[in-house]
C-alpha cells in the first residue's frame, strides 16, 4: 500500500474526474460514474427496469440531459448546463420556450445569502422543470424575453447500482455503502465513493474475517432497491457503514446506528477515542444518508455513518462552492484510515475461553514472559495478558476486555495471539 499521503491525492484526483458528470437517481450519469470506479476495482453492475416494485416504492423513469441553457435576446447563454450540471434542476421535464424574465423567475433558484454561489435542487418525483444560478447572476439579467431550453428525457429505463466483494474467511457480511445520486459535489458525495473505492482495494490486500460488500447505489431509493432485492442475503449482514461526507476539513462525526450498542457503534466509538482524533458521536436519528434504510425497524441492521461534518452541518453543502478545492487529499486519507482500523477491531473482535480457568496458569514456562523480554511496553503487554485470561470466559470479546482495561485493541488482540498460540484459550 502507498503513503497514506498518497493514497490522498489519488482519492483526490479521482473526485476530480468524477466531478464534471451529471449524476441523477438514474440516467448514464451514474453509468458513466461507475464506469470510472470499475477502472478501480471490479464492480458487478445491476440494471432494475422502471416500474419494479421496491418495498413501498417503486423504481422510476430513467432521466438523461444532453443540454440545457437560458439565452438573452443575443443569444448569449447567461445560464449553462455545459458549464455546471447543478445549473439544472435534477430530473427537469424537457422545456423549449421564450419567455419574458417575469415568467421565468419563478423556476429559478438561488441562495441570496451567497450570491455567487449556485444551489442544488431537484425534482425526482414530481414533474417540473427548473434552473438554478448565482443571485448576482439573476440581479443582473434585464428585463425582457429570454430563450429556455432543457434538452432532457424521461422515459421507461432503469435504475442503476453497483457491488464490488472483497471475499473473506466467512460468508457474514460487512456492507460499505454510498451514493451515487448527487451531480457536482465533490464532498457530498464523491468524497465517500473514493474512500469507499481505496477502501475495498486496501482491504483486498489481505483476506478479512468477514467478507466486505461495497454498494455505490443512488440515495434512498438505490438503497431500498438494494434491500428489496436481497431479501436472503440480509441475514448475513453483521454489520455495515454508510460512508458520506469523507473530504472537507471539519472534525470526524460517528453516527451511531439505531440499535445504538451495535458492534460497529462500539467499533468506531472506540477507534475515534483511542486515536485521540477531534471527533463527535451522535446519537441515531431517521433523516440523513441510507443508514436510515438499512436501520429501518423491519431490517434494524447495525449500520452506522462515518463522515467528516455531517449533511447540512457546513455553508457549502448542496451548493457550487462543495468543488474539489474544498475537499483535500489528507482529510480523505484521514477519512480512510479511520475505517481501515475500525475494520481492523471489527475483524479481530473475538470471544474466547479460558482453557485454564482455576487460577492464573504460569506464563512464565511457557515462554509468553520471555517473548516479551526488552519490548517498550512491556508492562502493557502484561497486562493485556492477565485482561484476556480473565475475561476470556466466552461471554467476553476483546473489545470488551480493551474498553474495561483502557488497554489499546492491538495490544489486547496480540495478547490473545499469543495465549490462542500457546494453547491456553480458544475461540
């Protein structure tokens, strides 16, 4: 594996190509998207017809842009899709007119409150159309006609989603989820598909406990789609992270799943606390990115989310001003080593028993002292040890006995190598 460093200005130049692309809830966008990620890793590409029924929803029309723009009386475009493809409102309805400024105003959207930044908006499940531009772009245009033109389609299609397996030493399942829904916004969401990405590639390196499922799906319904067509497969999912948000410079934020002591809350809880990171754990609420699926009551699974400041917590979150510039390779390389040890705790997170429980069996014949000999910490090695023969009464896991000692997971899971490799407790 490259230089964390390095690994960051790969996520970046990735988020980088994938930021000019016009993604939507389907379309060849989001074809295209994945098209680019499958050079990274090799996907598994699902097509679900319009029309399916998904749970209580049900999948809708495709929606593609060639082009779009408003042209003054010159035909000059004072607003163009070629230039951002946030200039439109996701999903518009096809739109060819002339009309004056009056009319116009009231499908177009602004944020006042930064003029020259430029909003993101949507349409999914209404017919509409719309543009969305810098207020200083509107407060300068005059009165008078102006040319409309939304080349778009919406037509019986498919949604589309993506997999990618890292297989591991048992068929349990830890699933990795985040969407691809959202056009030009590098934080929200492409940050979370490239650490997503680098993610699944650091975990091939070795094989996992567990076996690892990526998802790149569109928001919500990509989720649903994604739940309702692997109704068998939800028994296996032990545990699960919604990644999102993973670039712009702000302090970690854990949300916790809504079983709230589920195995991956106390995974990060503890990760984020021992590496003495600034970070924030909040507490499960039903509105953000698809852990809100995956924890519905009917599924309840222990998925929680990792991002940097969560969705709507920074000035530039759905606007032009979340570009590249604001999200920065050590932020994602920081994003992505949280998640490589948390899933290094969630792999080596066993129960053990005691093989010889009536007093403390003599450590020192069997060598475990000796091996210790001259190590820096050895005291801690010791101790960590004493913790696993006495918690090991296969009621206990070692994240157990590293939170009731304060002892660091690693050096309790080495403790445990050894006592496993001497003969002195099993699994």
């Amino acid at each position: 594996m490259a230089p964390m460093t390095g690994v960051g200005e790969e996520m970046h130049a990735l988020v980088e190509r994938l930021y000019p692309l016009c993604r939507s809830i389907t379309g060849d966008g989001v074809r295209a998207t994945l098209d680019i990620v499958g050079e990274y890793l090799p996907l598994t590409v699902h097509e679900v017809p319009t029309g399916t029924q998904v749970l209580d929803w049900t999948v809708p029309q495709e929606w593609n842009i060639r082009d779009a723009y408003i042209a003054d009386s010159t035909g000059r475009r004072v607003v163009d899709f070629a230039a951002s493809s946030l200039h439109v409102l996701g999903y518009s309805v096809p739109v060819s007119r002339t009309m004056p400024l009056t009319e116009l105003r009231a499908h177009l959207h602004t944020l006042p409150e930064h003029p020259n930044w430029v909003p993101y908006r949507t349409s999914y499940y209404k017919p509409e159309w719309g543009f969305c531009l810098a207020q200083e772009t509107l407060d300068a245009l005059p009165d008078g006609d102006y040319e409309v033109r939304i080349d778009s389609t919406l037509a019986d299609g498919h949604l589309t989603y993506a997999e990618h397996v890292v297989p591991g030493q048992v068929a349990d399942e830890v699933i990795v989820s985040c969407h691809t829904c959202h056009p030009s916004l590098a934080n929200d969401n492409l940050a979370g598909i490239a650490v997503a990405t680098f993610l699944a590639r650091a975990l091939a390196e070795r094989t996992p406990y567990y076996t690892y499922r990526f998802i790149y799906a569109p928001g919500t319904i990509g989720a649903i789609t994604w739940l309702a067509r692997n109704a068998e497969r939800i028994e296996r999912v032990k545990h699960g992270l919604v990644l999102a948000c993973a670039g712009d410079p702000g302090q970690l934020t854990y949300k916790r799943s809504r079983r709230g002591d589920a195995e991956i809350d106390r995974v990060l809880r503890h990760v984020l606390a021992v590496s003495e990171r600034p970070h924030r754990v909040d507490e499960f609420t039903p509105y953000g990115y698809d852990e809100r699926q995956y924890c519905s009551p009917g599924f309840n699974l222990g998925v929680g989310s990792l991002s940097r400041t969560p969705y709507a917590g920074y000035p530039e979150y759905h606007t032009s001003a979340d570009d590249p510039d604001f999200v920065s390779p050590e932020a994602m390389a920081d994003t992505l080593a949280v998640c490589r040890e948390a899933f290094a705790v969630l792999d080596r997170n066993r129960r053990y028993l005691n093989l010889s429980p009536y007093g403390e069996p003599q450590l020192g014949r069997r060598g475990l002292y000796d091996a210790l000999g001259g190590r820096s910490d050895t005291k801690q090695a010791q101790m960590a040890m004493l913790w696993v023969l006495n918690l090991s009464d296969g009621e206990h896991s070692l994240l157990d006995v590293a939170e009731r000692s304060g002892l660091p997971f690693d050096s309790v899971a080495g403790a445990a190598d050894a006592l496993h490799e001497a003969g002195l407790i099993k699994t």
